[in-house]
C-alpha cells in the first residue's frame, strides 16, 4: 500500500528573526494591497512524496538530501515531535498566524519535484523505490483583519496562477496545524483514456461552428466544409485524432494562412507625406515580399553565405570558412497572457529547441528577448479599471522577465541583447519575443549539416521530456482572441536542466553520426514534428501507446497533440538504434521509439492495435486553398477607443529643455530596466564582448548598449571576428503609419548592429510580425484596416531591404492579438494591440578592433551628430505620450535606404580603422535623451556650442524620432580622417566632452541647459530605486 510523506525545510533556526529580503517585499506587497498591517510573515518550502510502500528511518533520508545540517532542519508528517515546530513559530514573533499553501494541480509541471526526484534516487535506499514527488512552499501570515478569502485572492494575484496551483488557506485561534500533516492527499492526476472517436460532420453549419467551439478546433467554416467535402470522397467520418492532426497543421499559427492569403488592397484619404501604395493584388505577403525580397537580393548580389532560408526552423548562414551561424526568433504572446512565468520560459525554451533542430543540430550560444507590456502605473494613476480576467501588468512583467530569466540561465546560454515597450494597448495581450542564436560546423560525419536527411525505414524516436495533458490545443488557442473559458491544458512549463541534458545529448549523438534528421516539438507536439518530417519521405507510421507518459490516461488525441515541453523527433536508422537508445541512457535522456518513415503517401497513426488516424499527407499539407482578403487604409476607419476616459497630462514647458529631459528620461519606454536585466547571465560561455549595459556600471553609471556582440573564437570561429545581434521596433507609430513603423523598426536593428560594429554588407534580418486579428467579423468591423496596416508594413520592409541589400532569413508571424472581454459592469470590451513588427539584426564584426560601445571614453573627445537634424519635422513621439499640448504631426521623416547605407558604410569604415571612441543610436526621445546617455555611461560632461540652429527649432532639434542618426565621439587627432570618411553625409559637431560630469548646452551666448549626470541617472533609474 502507498504511503505519503510531507516534510517542510524551516530556514534559518540559529537566527529565527531574520527576515529576508524576498519576505520584506512580499510583506510590503500584501499591506500595500490588502491596505492592512501585516506583523509577520515566513515562507517556508515543502515538499510530498508517495512511495509504494512505508520506509523505515525516511525522516533521516529526507533530511539528508534536502537539509543544510547547519541552517536548516527538516519538520515532518513523520516527526516524533508534531509539536516542535509552534515554538519555532513563537520564536519568529507569531501568536495567532494563518498559513497559506501553494501547490502545484495534479499533472502540472513541476521541475523543483522533478530534482528532488532525482536526488532522492541517488540513496541507496531508494534508487529502486517507485516514488512520486510534488512540492510546494507555504506562508505563515500574521496581520490585523484577515480573511480566507482575501488571503486566497491575494495569493492567486501575486504568488499563483489558478490554471497551474491550488492555494488553501487555513485560518486559526492557535497554532495547530497539523491536520495538513495528517490527511495528506497527493495530487495525483486521475484521468482515463477515451478511445479514439468518429466525428460526424454531416449535420448543419450551426453544429459544426459548435463542434468547433467546444473542440477549439479553430477552424473556419470553409475549412471544416473543407474537411467534410473531403471525407465524403472516403465514405468515412474522420476520426477525433484525424480532426485534431488537421486543426493542428491548419491553425493559423501553424499554417500562417493569412500570410499566404490572396489580398486586394486599396487606400484613400491618405494623409501628408504618408506613402502611396496605390491598387495592388497581393499574392501572398510572404511569398510577395519576404521571400521575395530575399530572392531578389541573393540574385542582385548573388550572395555566397545563404546556406538555409525560410524552409527549416531557423535561418542558417555562412559565418566564414570554419562554421555556420543560425537564428530563429518566437513569439508566446497567448500562453504569457495566461501565465506570465510559463509562458515566457517555454518560450525561450521552444526557440532554443528551433536551433537544435536546424538541419542535423546546431548549438545554441546566444539569447534574446523583447518584451511588449502595459504598465500598470498608467491605468493606476488615471484611476482606470481593467477588465476582468486581465493579470496586473506588473505581475505579467515579473512574470515574463523570470521566465526568460530561469530558460535562459538554467541552460547556460547567455542574454545578450533585447528590449521592453510599453502601450497601453498591450494590457490585453503581451507581446513576448524570445530569439536564439546557434552554431554548427559546415561538414561532419562527411555531410552538410544544414541539411536534414530522413528517409524511409529510419526509425522515428521522441527524445526528452514526457507526454502529458499539458499544451494540448497550444496551437490552435494561439490562432485565436485571448477570451474567458480557456481550458488549462494549453497552459505549460518548461523544464530547462531536462532540456540541457537533451541539447548536450544531441550534440554528441550528431558528432557520432547517430540519426539522420531532427526537428523540435513545438506547437502540435508529435502531429507537428512527425507530419512536417514526413513530408520529406512521403509517409509516416506511429505506434502512440509507445510514447513515454508523465501518468496514464492520455487519450490517443491527447497523445498525438500534446505540446509538452523539451521534447524532439529523431529520425533514427535502424542500423543505428542501439548506439543511440545507449547514449540516451548514458547521458539520463529518455527516449522511445514510437514508429518509422514511410513512403505510402500517408501518415499513420495507431493506438493500441487500432488504426486512429490515416491521413493523406498531401490532403493535410497541400489541399487547403488561399484565402482571399480585402485590405482598405483609412486612418478615418479605425474603431472607438477601449478607454474612452480623458486622460489629463501636462502641458510641455517648452523652454525648459532640463525639466523635459528628467521628464522623458522616467518615461517607461525610456527609463533603464538594467534592474530585471542584469538578472540574466551575460557571462555564461565566456565569449559577450558587448553586454545590454556597459560604462563604469561598478561606480554606479551605465548607458544601453546599442547591441549584444560575441566573440566567435570560443564557438569555433576565428580569433578577430565577431556577430552583432541587434533589434528594432516602434509599435508607437501604427498609429500614424505602419509603412513608416516598419521602416522605423528595420533601420532602428541595421543601425543598433552599424553601431556596434558590424559590417552592413554582411547583414540578415528577421521579421516578426504580431497584429491584431486582420479577418473581417461582426466583432471586428475595422479589420480591412488592421489588413492595410499589414500590407504596408510588409511593403516597407520589403522596400528597405531592397535599398541595404539585407536579406531575409528567418521570421514568424502571431495574428489574432486581441483580449476580448468584460469590464466588471458588463460592458463588452475589445482591446487589440497596435500592429507591431520586430526585426532582429545579425552583422557579422570582421574585426574586434570596430567593437564599439555607447558610453564616451575620454574627456576632450568630440562629439558629433551624424544624420539630419530633424528639425524640419514635429515626430517627437514620446513628447506626445507625456504633454497635453504636444501633437506629431504629418508629413513624418521617412528614409533614403540607398544614402543611407552609403552613411553606414561609411561610419564602419571609420569604426574598422580605429577612428571611432564610442557610437550610440539616437531612438527614442530622440537626440537629448541619446547624447546623455552617452556621458551617463561615464563620469563625464559635455559643453555643447550650438550651431545652425534656431530657437524655434530646438524642440524637434531636440527631441524629434527619425531614422539613421548616431551620437559619436571621436578623439581630436583622428578628426580629419572621421570628417573626410563622412564627406558627402550629413554630420554636425556639437562639441565635446570634460570632466565636469555636467551636460552644458549653450545657443549664442545664452545656456539652454544645465544638467549634470547624477541628475539624469537618478531620474534614469528610478524604477531600480522603487520611486516611482
């Protein structure tokens, strides 16, 4: 008979006083919302294990695997003593505590469970126990008016997550707890498994959008009328596992159907300046401008280093003779909305998984993360009220930053480049970008590693993680608005260590020449990696009962769609089984070989002994015709507002350039996250020669870096070369045109890398388009516009890449970005986000000596504006989130792509022979906000002596957006040779840089601004210092 153990590790029994820092700020956190006084708090960790039968002495065991003898002690369901810990209790300061418990829901992921697992079977004593582990952690909680029904919410709001935790709370006039030690239930998942069904779709259409609906097929009418049509021609009715497989590979997130859909596209009412498209019939936007823009480049340039584009996991080039470098950029923007924590780690987990799954396998070495939230500060201070089910954007900051934190950390790959945006508009859904960069040798094993290489008889093996209930329908929820009823099995969580061990086993296994081809298990689990891989063979047979489970039960549907985390499809050849099976058990990875490739033309599935799926690989992959859409762009068109509450700002001290400075620089799209970001490890590898922050950071200044840069010696390159990776977006800018938003976000990552270092002829980008839902519905009647916005988003890239000759390599499109919801009066509430497109830059470094940073490195440099002045334009568009009376108006400052490049040739030539002391990108805020944070990076000032400049220019002098300019400082003796480089460019000099620490900016005789740079960084980091 099984036996339950709970055992709690109470800390810190010498010093029981102590309070950490973590329970000082849970404590803060709880009277700040509860706006009662809490006394106490104490949290405690916990954990539940189930053997099959009692163990004598388990206490000791436990104890000696989970106890540091000198700090802690353990406490159990098994202690002789149940009374021992109550004077712990009284000693912390408690005489009448409640207690809230944490738990994990049966089923769900739990990694703390899973080491502890393992640590466990390393005893003696146990490594041949069955045994099942859960953890949790508890609160000891004292305050004045407390109730379980606060506490309860409370947890849920800051410490747990409904779909994921239970939470109970046990309120008390003593302290008697031990019930929890006496009744204790272990959260096992009881499920059965169904057998595999049919599915009648011969009944009416309303039946069939309800089967859809309660199925979350995420199908069209059309395409199930699609499906019916076809099946009618089988005499058959598809079965539920057929139905899932073809929802899965159909979903938009999978499909990308709008991407490929025929568009008509027209436009009217367009205002000044904004560019003319005119009638176009657009077949397909990747087809007609990603892809085509690439093709167009790799003929005109007919460029040697494109080794593998658009049709693996990542984008694969030549870096230079010794090896290849690849890149792949996600978006997990629905799971992150449901949980923040979650949803980010498997985000960065599943795009880590996109690199080891490139042709036969590269490495991963460099992370990245963009971020798009809401703050909640906003709707705080305007008094405006979230619908409900929305998280507090907090909460989902925290959340998402942690998350890409642990997948990135845990797994040894360093962070090297990113960013946050904040929009309003982003409370319904975040935006949560994860990218990694990965190697891998040109040849080995006598074949080119970008290729894959499966073919039939090849035996297909699930390697890593186990099937569970959690991710099934990931696919599918991700095609659709974020709304009530979400089912929580398409919630997940990673499990980095398992991944590591899975990475480090592939990499070995690819060296040994043990598997032919590979790919990841992302969205659609086992249907979407053995269906993608099959097509290469023209057939597949899987055996599902042979798949490894985390618990039984799973429904043979359930088996083949589950998106459960840190799992990859091998193609493995019968002759290489055994070397393969006995790897993975060397190296504690878990596979199982669950069929073969085939070359019937079908995939395959049974369960059991019985067919459940047999589908044709050309009905699912090839049949399903293009949509046809219509785009209109009328900026007149858009739809009301979601808040429809005036909000007060103030008016803009327009001669104050100081105040207005101080103001921009405790903006949120402006101030300094280094807080969240130095939590992310750089240094892991040994090889971030450019870090998110660089200056003298030990003596308190730092200035953003432009892009993360890693030398590429230590991964297998040469020994003077280097890869930029850089990023761009402006989501603030649909507003007034996504032609120049796109142009804005792609010139924004080519300059960031430009800046850095690297070279703009050898440059790729990748594209990541997140929009709102662009098909037209009673529910979305401005969506020819989101449409249009699209249209001309693609057109800019596609012309801007044209004109700096950079191709596309790698990219993802997320539709369907819309929260659609309730205010807690009722009220229907829509909120999408703004169109927003994110381009990552990777530019090759040909030498360490261009390497250059943001922050000034000497006093008596000049300093240079390099680009136009802007002062013909009013595109201040942070002065317009922040000042009543600032508005941008039309035209806006669009881009010259060819001068423009001919300017970033010319600055890098300037970086290669030395010439260049530091290089900062002006952005957002524009060039006052770029020039201080160049010297806040340094203990430095600056006097600057203004030239060619009228006052009335000296607000959009000061602070207008553009495109292609750079603060620069160069030293006095290498000026005319920086000068004579940027002949024939626009470049100003300012003045330059002293030892004062103070910024001076004079005009005529007359200072227009005094600051000095402990001012800047204070209102810089304002955040880090909780002042806000």
């Amino acid at each position: 008979m099984s036996h339950v153990y709970r055992f709690e590790i109470y800390p810190d029994l010498f010093n029981l006083k102590k309070v950490t820092s973590g329970e000082t700020a849970l404590k803060s956190w709880f009277q700040t919302y509860m706006q009662t006084t809490f006394n106490h708090i104490w949290e405690v960790r916990y954990f539940l294990v189930e053997t099959k039968e009692k163990i004598e002495n388990m206490e000791a065991l436990l104890s000696e695997v989970f106890c540091d003898s000198v700090t802690e002690v353990l406490f159990s369901s098994e202690s002789k003593n149940q009374e021992l810990y109550h004077s712990w209790l009284k000693e912390r300061g408690f005489s009448n505590p409640c207690l809230i418990d944490v738990g994990f829901r049966p089923g769900v992921t739990d990694n703390s469970a899973h080491a502890a697992l393992e640590a466990l079977k390393l005893l003696p004593e146990l490594k041949r126990m069955p045994m099942k582990v859960s953890s949790g952690v508890m609160y000891f909680v004292e305050g004045h008016d407390l109730s379980a029904k606060k506490l309860t919410e409370l947890t849920y709001e800051k410490m747990a997550n409904f779909l994921l935790h239970k939470v109970t709370v046990t309120m008390t006039n003593d302290l008697v707890y031990n019930e929890r030690l006496k009744n204790i239930d272990f959260p096992n998942v009881q499920i059965s498994a169904q057998e595999s069904k049919e599915i009648d779709l011969n009944v009416s259409e309303a039946e069939l959008l309800k089967l859809n609906q309660e199925n979350c097929w995420a199908l069209s009418l059309f395409e199930i009328k699609h499906i019916k049509t076809h099946f009618q021609t089988q005499k058959r009715n598809p079965t539920d596992v057929e139905m899932e497989i073809i929802a899965q590979t159909w979903s938009e997130h999978c499909k990308h159907k709008i991407f490929s859909s025929e568009i008509t596209y027209s436009e009217a009412n367009l205002p000044k300046g904004v560019k003319p498209l005119g009638d176009l019939k657009i077949k397909g936007i990747f087809k007609s401008y990603i892809r085509g823009a690439t093709e167009k480049i790799k003929k005109e340039r007919k460029l040697p280093w494109l080794v593998s584009i658009f049709h693996d996991n990542a984008g694969v080039v030549r870096f230079d003779d010794k090896m290849d470098v690849c890149i792949k950029v996600e978006t997990h923007n629905s799971p992150s909305a449901l949980d923040p924590y979650g949803g980010a780690l498997t985000g960065i987990l599943g795009v880590n998984r996109d690199i080891l799954g490139v042709g036969v396998g590269a490495k991963p070495i460099a992370n990245t993360n963009v971020f798009c939230l809401a703050e909640n500060k906003y709707f705080r201070d305007n008094d405006i009220k979230l619908p409900l089910l929305l998280k507090n954007p907090d909460r989902i900051k925290e959340g998402v930053h942690l998350g890409v934190q642990d997948g990135g950390n845990k797994s040894g790959i360093p962070t090297v480049n990113g960013a946050f945006v904040f929009d309003r508009d982003f409370v319904g859904k975040p935006l949560v970008f994860c990218g990694t960069i990965g190697v891998m040798p040109q040849m080995e094993n006598n074949k080119s590693t970008s290729l894959k290489g499966q073919r039939p008889g090849d035996l297909i093996v699930m390697a890593g993680g186990r099937i569970g209930k959690d991710g099934i329908h990931g696919a599918t929820f991700s095609s659709m608005e974020l709304v009530d009823g979400v089912p929580a099995s398409v919630v997940q969580i990673g499990d980095p260590i398992t991944q590591k061990r899975l990475s480090d086993f592939l990499i070995e296994a690819r060296i040994k020449g043990l598997f032919n081809s590979v790919t990841d298990n992302g969205a659609g689990g086992l249907s979407s990696s053995v269906g993608e891989m099959a097509q290469a063979t023209n057939g597949a047979v899987v055996y599902l009962e042979k798949a490894l489970v985390k618990y039984p039960g799973l429904s043979p549907y359930e088996l083949m769609v589950s998106e459960s985390q840190e799992r990859m499809t091998f193609s493995v050849p019968r002759d290489q089984e055994k070397a393969f099976l006995e790897l993975a058990e060397k190296r504690s990875v878990e596979v199982s070989v669950i069929g073969e490739f085939t070359e019937t033309g079908f995939l395959k599935v049974n369960y059991e002994g019985k067919t459940v799926a047999n589908l044709s690989l050309h009905f699912v992959h090839e049949s399903l015709p293009p949509m046809e859409l219509k785009a209109h762009f009328d900026l007149g068109t858009k739809s009301d507002h979601w808040i429809k509450k005036e909000i007060k700002k103030p008016t803009l001290p327009k001669e104050n350039y100081k105040e207005i400075l101080l103001s921009l620089f405790k903006n949120p799209n402006i101030r300094s996250q280094e807080h969240l970001v130095r939590r992310y490890d750089h240094e892991v590898k040994a090889a971030t020669i450019v870090k998110p922050y660089t200056g003298s950071t030990e003596k308190g200044y730092s200035a953003p870096s432009d892009a993360g840069v890693i030398w590429m010696k230590p991964h297998g390159g040469g020994a003077d070369n280097a890869l930029a990776i850089s990023c761009g977006l402006c989501p603030k800018i649909s507003a007034y045109d996504s032609y120049l938003m796109a142009e804005f976000a792609l010139d924004e990552a080519v300059r960031n890398a430009v800046s850095t270092g690297a070279n703009p002829d050898e440059m790729v980008l990748v594209d990541n388009y997140c929009w709102p839902d662009p098909i037209e519905s009673e529910r979305n009647p401005d969506a020819k516009l989101k449409l249009a916005h699209l249209v001309r988003a693609s057109q800019a890239l596609y012309d801007l890449s044209l004109a700096y000759g950079m191709p596309f390599v790698s990219g993802k499109d997320s539709m369907k970005n819309d929260f659609i919801g309730a205010m807690d009066n009722g009220e229907k509430v829509k909120i999408s986000v703004p169109p927003t497109v994110l381009v990552t830059a990777m530019g090759r470094v040909p030498t360490l000596k261009a390497v250059t940073t943001s922050e000034a490195k000497k006093t008596e440099a000049l300093i240079y504006l390099v680009g136009s002045k802007l002062t013909d334009y009013q595109s201040a568009f942070e002065l317009k989130e922040l000042y009543e009376d600032y508005t941008v108006e039309y035209p806006l400052p669009h881009i010259n792509g060819k001068k423009q490049l001919d300017l970033y040739r010319s600055l890098h030539k300037s970086m290669r022979e030395g010439l260049v002391l530091s290089s900062h990108d002006i952005s957002d805020g524009g060039m006052l906000v770029a020039l201080a944070e160049v010297l806040m990076g340094t203990k430095f000032g600056a006097d600057i002596e203004l030239k060619g400049i009228e006052k009335k220019d000296l607000i959009p002098f000061f602070f207008n957006e553009g495109c292609g300019r750079f603060i620069v400082t160069v030293d006095k003796k290498d000026q005319k040779e920086f000068e004579e480089n940027l002949s024939g460019h626009i470049f100003s000099r300012l003045g330059e840089t002293n030892e004062t620490g103070i910024l001076k900016i004079d005009l005529q005789g007359e200072t227009l601004l005094e600051v000095h740079n402990d001012e800047c960084m204070s209102h810089y980091k304002i955040e880090a210092e909780g002042k806000l």
